[in-house]
C-alpha cells in the first residue's frame, strides 16, 4: 500500500512504461492498464530501468508477489524450461529442487540431462543421472507451477536463475 493505495512495486528490468498504457500480468495472462506511476510516494508520468516504481492498475485484486507486468513483446510462460546449468554441488536428477528467477519461487526437478561436461578437461560426460560439482550440463527442467522466463542474452533477469537443494545454491543457470 503506497497512501493507502494498492499497488504493485518492483524494478523495471528493461524498457519503459507510461501512465494510460496496456500491460500484462504473467503467468495469469491478464489485461490491465496503468492507472498511476508511483516513486517514492509521487505521480510520474513514465518511468524507465532500471527505476523502482509502484504501479496501481486498473485491476489490483489477483497481483501477487512473484508475478511479472509487461508490454507488448511477452516473455515466456511455461512449465518446462531447456537451461544450462554450472553446477555448484552434486545434483540427482530425480532430485526436488527450488527454481528462482527475479521473484519467483517454485519447486522444480530435471527432467532430462541433453549433454554434460567436466569443466576440468572440457570432455564430454556421459548422461548419468548425477552431476557432480563444477560440471557445466544441457538439461530440460519442470517446474510446478508456470515461470515468466525469456533467453538469456547478455544481462537479463528472467533469463537467468538459481537451483536450490536443502536451502542452499546447487546450480546457477540460463535459459536457452
């Protein structure tokens, strides 16, 4: 609550948004418009990233933490995600994981290894049902509920993510 008004706070992590414009609310697929620009408690008209702003749309009732507003080149919206991970502790495939990505937080587990490596020689290992530490691997993951993810390219947050295992980091990745 920004005064006394319900709205939606975050980081822009690329582009810009105007008061008045269309958005989207992802994974719930909903239509929305931006009815006021909030920073540090006054109205803007626009605002760009990396700004951290409140926005209060036309529709405020289902927002939750976790959730991602954007216009008009979507991101992805899916279950089943095909990453590249670098390995920070041994991970069993039939594993339950923790995914993170930006706010997002959902259990997870792989569900294929496509190709791994040893980082210590670059030889190809092969696609057990274990990666050990340091191993860089392909993989195809489910997630239990639907991420907002898009491609990694150069430095964007929905493209990378962590794996956790027992609350601690076991894998870092990106998606492909």
């Amino acid at each position: 609550n920004l005064n006394g008004e319900k709205a939606a706070v975050g980081e822009i992590i690329s582009g810009k948004i105007k008061s008045g414009e269309k958005v989207k609310v992802l994974p719930l697929n909903k239509d929305c418009s931006v009815k006021t620009i909030k920073v540090f408690n006054k109205n803007k008209f626009q605002a760009a990233a990396p700004e951290s702003i409140g926005l209060v749309l036309d529709e405020m009732n289902d927002l939750r933490r976790g959730q991602v507003i954007c216009k008009p080149r979507l991101p992805l919206v899916n279950k089943e995600i095909i990453a590249k991970l670098l390995c920070m502790h041994p991970i069993n495939r039939k594993e339950n994981l923790m995914f993170r990505c930006a706010t997002q937080k959902t259990p997870a587990r792989i569900r294929q290894i496509i190709g791994a490596w040893d980082t210590a020689n670059l030889e190809p290992k092969s696609k057990e049902d274990l990666l050990e530490e340091t191993d860089v691997a392909e993989v195809i993951m489910i997630t239990e509920n639907p991420v907002v993810v898009e491609k990694y390219k150069g430095f964007n947050r929905l493209g990378r993510f962590v794996l956790k295992s027992n609350r601690e980091i076991c894998a870092v990745g990106i998606i492909l």
